[in-house]
C-alpha cells in the first residue's frame, strides 16, 4: 500500500483533510526513528515492537576477484508483533493457553 492509501482512508474515518493527516503521519514516523535511533527499542501498545540490532563484523569471500571481504556489521530493524495483532490476524487465541 502506498501513502496516499492511508491518507484517503484516514481522511474518510476521521474527516481531517489529507494535509493535516500527511503532517501527522510524517511526525509519528520521525518521532518512532528518533526513538529507535536513541533508544533502539519501541514498543506500540497492542501493535508490536520495533528493535534496532546491530549484526557482527564479518568476512565472506567473493568469487568475482577471489578476494576476502571484511565488513563492519550492519543495523538491522527487527518487528516483533504483538499477541493482540496475532489474534487479529489469525482469530486465534495465543498466550491463553
């Protein structure tokens, strides 16, 4: 889906014009970047949370020039979601078991 999805549909269950909502949207994901940024971890109640991982230096070989390459690592975004969006999705009931 695309952003002008969500615009359209926010403006349609809400009635706040497309601008607003667009100014809106743009600061909750500037505010949830800063925060995984700063903190690497956030958590949207009966959503999931997103956490930032950084991966291991390594090294792999590379059949083009038959070279060792060595890299630094990277971050990575993890999403883990919550049991309340599981049951949603799925209409199953987990965690009570």
């Amino acid at each position: 889906m695309k952003k002008k999805f969500y615009l359209e549909e926010i403006k349609a269950r809400t009635g706040i014009s497309k601008i607003v909502s667009e100014k809106v949207l743009e600061e909750f994901f500037k505010i949830l970047k800063s925060e995984l940024q700063a903190k690497g971890k956030v958590n949207l109640h009966k959503f999931g949370t997103f956490t930032a991982k950084k991966t291991k230096p390594h090294s792999f070989f590379s059949p083009v020039d038959g070279k060792t390459i060595k890299t630094k690592g990277i971050t990575k975004v993890y999403f883990s979601s919550s049991k309340d969006l599981l049951n949603m999705l799925t209409g199953a009931d987990y965690g009570n078991n």
